[in-house]
DNA sequence: GGTGTGCTATTACGGTGTACTAGTAAGGTG
DNA sequence: CACCTTACTAGTACACCGTAATAGCACACC
C-alpha cells in the first residue's frame, strides 16, 4: 500500500523502519534522536523536522510497529523467535485500541456499555463471549507455541487469561496520562509478560 | 536510631534530607545529582562518594521515607516468602478498588476526571504524581526484597512498572463482567506476575 | 529571473549520570 | 614529632541526552 511512498527514498520512512528494527533488536532500547539518526543515516535536524518531538517519534513508532514487523499474524512465521512472534500476537489484540484520543475513545466505549452502569444481561453475555474468544485466540497461539516445543506443556488456559491481564492493563495505561511514551515501557511489559509465560 | 548519626552534620545525611525535602515538595521532582548536591550543600562529588550510583541514591531515599511513613509495611515479615509478601503488599494497592459495584464506581472516578474528555493539566500532574508514588512504593517493596537477595539486582523501576500494569489490568478486570470469580484468576496473575519478577 | 517551501545538515545550549584527580582532615603507628 | 593510611570533599571532565537555531540545498510556482 506505500508501495509509492517506498519508492520515494523518503527519511521520514527510513527514520520509522531505523527506529522500529531498533526496538525489535532490542525492545529496551532508548530510541534517542541520534541512535535513530545515525541507524537511518539522517541527521538529528532531519530527524527533528520530521519528529518535532522525541514523545512524536515513539508514537509513531508505536502506532506503525504493527504494519511494520507484524503484517499479519505471525504465529507461524516460524522464521522469528517464538517471543517475538508471541508479542506481535498480543501486539495484535493492542493495535486497535490506538494511542491518544483514539484510546480514550475505545475505553469510552467499553466503560459506557459495561461499567457505567449495570449492564444488561445481553451485553455481560456480549462481552463474556468477547472475551471467551480473545482467550481463545491466545490459547491457539500458545498451544501452536507448545506444539514446536517452544513452550513447556501447562495449563494454557491460566496463561492466556494472564496475557490478557497484561494487555488489559496496557489498553488501560494507553488512555490515562503518561508522563513519556508509552512505547518503551508498554514494549518491555509485553515482553516481560511472554517470557514469563516462556521461561516459566 | 540514628541519633549519634544526626548528631554529626554528616553530609550523607544532609543529601537524604535533601531529597527527601526536594521530593515532599515536590513528588515529581527528578533528584538529579547537581539538584539534591545543590540542595544540601555538597558537590557532585562528595554525593558520588555516599551514593556511587543515582540508583542507590534513589533506593535510600525512597527505604528512608517509607519506613519512616510505614515501619511495619508487610514487606519486613521476613516469615513469609517473599513473593507471598510481594503479592501481599500488591494485595494493598488493589484493595481499594473493592469488587463488583465498588470497583465499577471506582473506575468511574479515574475515567469521568482522566479519561472522558482531554484532562486538564491540573489533574494531569495530579495523577502523574499518583502514579509515581505508586511507582516508588513498588520499588521500594523491590528494593527490600533485592537487599534481603530474594531478588536479583536489576531494574527494579521496570519491574515496578510491569507490577503496576498487571494492577491496572486486574482492576480493569474487577469492573468488568467475569465468567468466575475474579479471586482466583486473580491470584494466579498476581502470583504469575510477581513470579516473573523473582524467578527472572 | 525571482521566490517561497520542504527537507537536510550542522552547530550549539543546557541538562543528565558518571569517572577521575587533587586536596584535606583525622587517626593511628613508628 | 614525623609518617602513612583512610575517609571525605571539591572540582573538573566526559559522553550522552533532547531541543532549538541556523544555514544550505533542491524543487515547484509565478
């Protein structure tokens, strides 16, 4: 779809995929102005004209991480290492809640149709299957994880709903005030979470 | 205790009650050498020299205000495994978001001042200060594990943070409709999460 | 031709944490 | 007394950070 923003050697791209290979090399990484500047082979002036803003870049890093390293569900990209593949899964589930406004928007949903008030038996019953699915869909990908050996037999049930957790408290996390991005810490709590799902 | 200490001007203790100062006046202040140094009198150096590294630094402040506020925190009942206490003390910071109505009405508070409409930058700094005292105590909690070698030295700010978004998910969680009982899915992720700190 | 306009590179400023060196005061030991 | 060791302090220096300001370049448009 950026096939002919791609074609254009455009900085702004290469500054984006610099920065988003960085965090997927290392998903600590600091991301600073020139780090990012240097990896693309621009300059801080070009980066800055670009990114106004270090809290700018990191956001649209985040924002663009998926369409970037994760196209489409890579569970079976078994290219990747089965973490890596995990986080973009759950990454997955996070994207639609967006960043911003946009995240605040999608928890106003949610709050107003089930927790404003007590909610309809329809609704819970909604929301019940909802969440019966997204647990679903982790358990799948947990059990394709645990099927390559990647992850020691359990019970994949309890993992999955703490995945979910996690990521509940992330879509929490994007609506509130943060005083920096939400990328850096959001990045290490979901890899934090997969290995402890992994490593344990 | 401490009182033949106090009674020598000794200028660690003069960098403690700096920051401390420095952080009652202002819980988002950001304790950097030059600032507390300034503040009690000292020079960078002379800091270094007490604290060799800006962690330490923090870590005592923050071990000397809590168990100045809360000597008996349950994190000192050297009885009990540490990560029976760890989740114990993370128990504390879910224990007023309550259950069922409770905690619908409680997130309705967070999200009717924070989330509804773009907060103002009063309430902004307001929570952000919340969250860092959050922060704090969470890693001072890390911090008294780490001294007693229950927890390997490491960075106890990113473990907080991760502690803190499984907190914000299950509270989310405990406003949300649930199949079962939140309590025992709860447990499990409390006890996932705090394992995924010590056992890492 | 001019003249904006978008993008880039360079440089600079103030801030951070840390390392290093020199100097000083105290306290023991010959 | 002299001497050395030790704890402490000050000052400076380094590398990095985010950001702002400036100047140069290429290109479109009138």
């Amino acid at each position: 779809m950026t096939e002919s923003a791609s074609s254009k050697p455009g900085s702004r791209h290469r500054i984006l995929v610099a920065a988003a290979t960085m965090l997927g090399e290392n998903p600590a990484a600091r991301l600073s102005v020139r780090s990012v500047a240097a990896r693309a082979g621009v300059s801080t002036g070009s980066l800055r004209h670009h990114f106004p803003t270090q809290r700018v870049l990191e956001d649209a890093v985040l924002a663009g991480i998926y369409d970037l390293v994760a196209p489409d569900d890579p569970i079976h990209d078994t290219d990747t290492p089965a973490r890596d593949r995990l986080v973009g899964c759950l990454r997955q589930i996070l994207a639609p809640t967006g960043t911003g406004r946009q995240a605040r928007a999608a928890l106003r949903q949610t709050y107003e149709t089930l927790i404003a008030t007590e909610p309809t038996e329809e609704t819970r019953q909604g929301y019940l299957a909802l969440e019966r699915t997204m647990q679903h869909r982790v358990e799948h990908w947990l059990a394709v994880l645990a099927d390559e050996g990647a992850l020691p037999h359990g019970d994949n049930a309890q993992r999955a709903k703490f995945l979910l957790t996690v990521v509940n408290g992330l879509t929490l996390e994007r609506a509130l005030p943060s005083a920096e991005s939400v990328l850096v810490s959001e990045n290490a709590a979901l890899f934090a979470a997969v290995d402890a799902i992994l490593g344990g």
